[in-house]
C-alpha cells in the first residue's frame, strides 16, 4: 500500500502569502538547519491559515496541484535535503 505523503512548506524568502495546493500540509518555517517544528495545519473548511510559530499567511489555491505552491520555491523536498 502506497503512503501517502503530506507537503511540507518553508518560506526562508519570508514572503507575505504563500499560496498552495492542498488544505493539510506541514509547515517547517526556514530551511534546515533553521526551521521550527514541523507543525501539520489544517485549513479545514478555510481557503487560508497562518503558522503559529513562524506566522506565515498560507492561502489555498484550487489550480495548484499538492507539490505546488507560489513561490514555486516554497515547497521542501526532504529527500534532497538528506542527500546532499
């Protein structure tokens, strides 16, 4: 059985709005090795949401897909991470 995966988001640009793909996904803050705790948010039935630790505004946007966001840059691979 395939998992599957929750995005997770950074905004090491520290842009206001981050739009995304999904309603569920994790917020890390800054990139490693400057992130807070990896806090799972859920919009719910909201279109937006902000993180509590780092107070990124996260805005849904129904024509991104879930590995997408604006900034595009804003989306963190942790396998690419772990790698390098």
């Amino acid at each position: 059985m395939a998992a599957k995966s929750v995005p997770h988001f950074h905004n090491d640009a520290g842009v206001a709005v981050i739009h995304v793909g999904v309603h569920e996904f994790m917020c890390i803050g800054a990139k490693p090795p400057f992130d807070h705790p990896h806090v799972f948010l859920d919009m719910g039935d909201d279109n937006e949401i902000v993180c509590p630790y780092c107070s990124t505004l996260y805005r849904y946007k129904a024509t991104l897909r879930a590995e997408e966001s604006e900034p595009a840059d804003c989306l963190w691979h942790a396998e690419a991470a772990t790698a390098a």
